[in-house]
C-alpha cells in the first residue's frame, strides 16, 4: 500500500521522466528532417527537452516505422506532460495563497477543532450556532473532507494531516500559536489527550483553553492523577449521554421511573452501560431500599468490581447477574433480583446494535405486564422501524444524539471557565503593585 501512495503521489514526475527518457532513445534512431544522420546522445538529450515546450528539432524522416512512431508519439507526449506539470504547480500555488492553509494563518484567537467526525461535525455546528463571532479551523486527516467546509452557511477551512504522526506541525499549521481555545475530538482517547499535551507545550507563554473527549473513565482519572492536564478540560462522552438519558430522554419517552418503586435492570457493563450505573445512583442518591440496580453481563461480578467509575457506590445498590441477556433464564434471574412494587425498567446498553434488537424482541415476546425495554442505538433508526418497535413497546434511545445534544453544555461550561481565568488573569495583573 505505501509503494502504491508513493507512486500516486509522483505519477506526474514519473511519467514526465519516462518520456523524457523515451524521447532521447528514440532521437538517436531515427533522422530529422534537416539532419543527415541520427542525433548523438548528447544531441539527444538537448533537443529531448525542447519537445517539453513545443520546439521540435525536425519531423521523423528516416528510420524503422516502430521508432519513428515513437518520435511522432513523443511529440505529442512532451508538451502534454510539461503542461499536467504546471497546472498542478499553479493549483500548488493557488492552494498555497488561498488554500486552508493561508486562510489559518489570517486568523487570531480562533478555534482549532480535531477531528471532523461524528462527534467533531456536531461540535462545529453548535461552535458556530452559539459563539457566530468566533473564527474555526478544523484538523482531519480524511482525504475525502475538502478544503473548506460549510458549517451552518460558514465556509470553514480543514487542514488535512495526520495528527497522529506530526502533532506539533499540524497544530502549528492550524495557528496553535494564535488561537485562544482547541477542541479535541478525534474518537481516539489517548490521541485527544496527546493532542492537548503537545498544544499544552506549544503555547506555553500564553494560555489555551482546551477541551478533550475521552471515552475511557479509567484513563481520564489516570491522567488527572498522573499529570496536570494543564487548561484542558476531559469530558467522558458516555456520562454526558448516559446523565441525558436519565434526566431529560426518559420523561420524553413517556417513561416514567421512579426508584423507590420501579427496579433498573441494566444490560451491559461496558463503556455506556457503567456510565448509566453511576448516573443512576448521582441522580437518585436518596433511595434507600437496596439492591434497586440489577446488571445483567457476561462479566457482571468482575466488572461491578473493578471499573473504575463503579468504585464509589454505596454498598448493596447494586447487584450483579452474570449471563447472556439473550437467555430466557439469564433474564429470569435478573428479574428475580428485583424487589420493587412496580415493574421494573430495562436498558439495553451493550455496544452491539444488532444483538440489543435482536434481545429486546426476544423480551418483549417472553415478558408480561408494563415492563419497559429500552435500547440503545448508535443512531436512532428510521422514523417508520421506531414506531414499529413502539408498538411492540420498545423505545430506541440514539447514543449519537444523546451526545450531541449534551455538546451545548459543554462548550457553555468550557467558555465559562474560559472567561473565569481571563477575570483572574486580569484581576491579577491589575493588583501587580508597581515597581
């Protein structure tokens, strides 16, 4: 594969030698009009190149019909390539003057976003919807994202290169030196957290407000133990989503849930699915009747135990069931655990899609009574499939919306504190006393 990009990258000066080669060998085969005998190498090699700007040294007059046909070729060829050579060398140019690249270094006290992807796409349109003053420059390294994007009717320049090979150039490309906030969000943890490290590095003299999704709960408190992230703010995507659709999604569904007479039965002890555990306890931390959480994994014991973001829970809120959520007697068992008066609420939280249709039909056919099946989507399926399902009495929470609709808040949390310092820092230079 990289010698099929290296050969991509420099087909033009390939093929500009291969008829430049082609050019001599066939001059010193054939006679010109105006030459009595074949050219020398020497000869050759000149006149090769004056074909490139459409000066021939004379029409092919004797010689064998293959080279001859080669001389006549080449005379066509030469100028061809010459020109595919300079046009690309204006397009350089041009892209070098009014390119992406020229736009970021116009700018000051913008915003660099990495990565334009799910997550990045939604944070540029609330970007730009809430803070219209503030300029944006996006970093992705996608060759199909073009030069400049159209967010919410704003053309916004992307600078396309691998953040992951050379952090610090691109993010000098993108102005890091001038920008006054960064937003990484490139849907790899450590990537994000490097991004804000080396931006962290690269301005130190001023200060850069920089805020980083991370994924990963275990990581996130590693990193705050381990090193002070400097100004960057770590927000865990899956609490974000998972505080939603506690607080605001359910009551949309119509899914009223009250813990002290309703059990949760969570299904999947993953990324989402821990982040739903700890969410529901914060959110009602007064009720007293234990257990009132049921996790249902194929790891629930050891999981409960060792993520990192289930370590506070008070001790009997929740217990553990450890199976397959597809199994009637695994499920069983789950509701077994329950001891509410009212039926109890099941979330479908693992990471396949797939297998949380496949498991909410397969429930919905074995259980009776006014138990709610939730699932969790990626994203949220068609308007049509959805009602479907809500007349089988499954609800569909979308994970990408969710998310997205808790972006807001974020980048509102993150120009608050950002204005916070800007106030200390002000208040601090103003009671300098003088010297």
């Amino acid at each position: 594969m990289d010698v099929y990009r290296w050969f991509v990258r420099r087909w033009q000066a390939l093929s500009l030698a291969t008829v430049y080669v082609f050019s001599v060998v066939a001059l010193t085969q054939v006679t010109v009009a105006g030459a009595t005998d074949p050219f020398s190498w020497p000869e050759a090699a000149y006149h090769a190149l004056t074909l490139f700007v459409l000066s021939s040294p004379g029409f092919p007059r004797d010689g064998h019909a293959f080279w001859i046909a080669a001389v006549w070729a080449v005379h066509f060829l030469a100028p061809l390539a010459a020109a595919s050579v300079l046009a690309e060398g204006v397009k350089r140019v041009r892209r070098a003057l009014t390119g992406p690249g020229a736009a970021a270094r116009k700018l000051k006290n913008h915003c660099i976003l990495c990565g334009f992807g799910n997550h990045g796409r939604r944070l540029a349109e609330v970007l730009i919807e809430n803070h219209p003053d503030t300029d944006l420059v996006i970093i992705d390294r996608d060759a199909d994202v073009p030069d400049f994007v159209l967010v919410h009717g704003r053309k916004v320049p992307v600078i396309r290169h691998d953040l992951a090979s050379d952090p610090a150039g691109t993010l000098e490309a993108a102005g890091v030196q001038r920008a006054s906030s960064l937003l990484a969000a490139t849907g790899n943890d450590l990537l994000n957290l490097s991004i804000c490290s080396v931006a962290q590095a690269e301005t130190r003299s001023r200060q850069l407000q920089m805020l980083a999704l991370v994924a990963d709960e275990g990581l996130a408190k590693g990193v705050q133990k381990l090193f002070n992230p400097g100004n960057a703010r770590l927000v865990n995507t899956y609490y974000a989503s998972a505080k939603r659709l506690l607080t605001e999604t359910l009551s949309a569904m119509d899914q009223h849930f009250d813990p002290a007479e309703r059990d949760l039965v969570v299904v999947g002890c993953g990324r989402f699915g821990a982040m739903v555990v700890q969410t529901a306890v914060e959110r009602w931390p007064e009720v007293s009747r234990r257990p009132w959480i049921v996790v249902v994994d194929h790891e629930a014991d050891v999981r409960l135990a060792t993520h990192p973001a289930l370590d506070d829970l008070p001790e009997g809120v929740v217990v553990g069931v450890c199976g397959d959520a597809r199994s009637e007697v695994v499920m069983r068992r789950a509701l077994d655990a329950c001891h509410g008066p009212g039926e109890p609420l099941i979330l479908l939280c693992t990471d396949d899609d797939i297998g949380n249709l496949a498991t909410a039909v397969r429930l919905r056919g074995q259980l009776k009574g006014e138990i709610g099946v939730l699932m969790r989507v990626f994203t949220s399926p068609p308007a049509d499939l959805a009602r479907e399902l809500a007349t089988q009495g499954i609800r569909c929470f979308g994970l990408r919306e969710l998310i997205a609709e808790s972006l807001p808040q974020w980048l509102k949390a993150d120009e608050a504190e950002r204005q916070s310092n800007q106030r200390r820092s002000r208040s601090s230079q103003t009671e300098k006393p003088a010297e």
